[in-house]
C-alpha cells in the first residue's frame, strides 16, 4: 500500500492539464451536488454521474490524441499528466468503493 501512486507521487499538479482534469472533476462533483438541492432522484443522479463520468474519461483521453495528433505538449501528457490525473481521480473512486464496502460490512 505504501508503494502506491497516492503516496510515492502524492497528489502533484506539474502542468496545466492536470489543472484542468482536476477543475473539470471539481466542477462534476458540485454540479452533481447541486442536482441533489434540486431534489433529482437518486437513480437519476447516479446515472448521470455514469455518463458524466464516462464523458470526463473519454474526454480526458481525447485531450492527449489530439495533443499528440498536433504535435504540442504530448510528451507532458504521456509522461505527466496521465499519472497525475489518475493519482487525483484514485483518491475520490478508491474513497468511494472503500465506503461502500464499509457500509456492506453491517449489512
């Protein structure tokens, strides 16, 4: 466990696609909160979340073909970027699956 992104990289942000991964995350995260505040359905939220999260993923990916396609910044998203992006998005889903096994455990 010590031998893990989160704790040999913790948490760096060296470029701006980093930033941007992580603000667009932060942006996910509010908007679904917001939907909550508005009383949207749980089945609902969690689908949209689904596809919010597979869009954010794609989206990501899309960002580093094209960089690479245009010849600019693709060895900072290749060598950079993708670690640091995982490292952050690890931190929320691995909090997130570790919750849910916790709450399976009582049941």
């Amino acid at each position: 466990m010590l031998n893990s992104p989160f704790f040999t990289q913790f948490l760096k942000m060296s470029n701006y696609i980093t930033v941007i991964g992580i603000l667009l995350l932060i942006g996910i995260v509010f908007f679904l909160r917001y939907l909550k505040t508005k009383k949207v359905s749980f089945s609902k939220r969690m689908t949209i979340a689904l596809i919010l999260g597979v869009l954010l993923g794609v989206g990501i990916e899309l960002i580093g073909i094209v960089l690479e396609q245009l010849n600019m910044d693709s060895s900072i998203y290749n060598d950079y970027a993708k670690i640091e992006i995982s490292t952050w998005y690890s931190l929320l889903g691995n909090g997130f699956l570790q919750l849910v096994q916790l709450l399976a455990v009582p049941v």
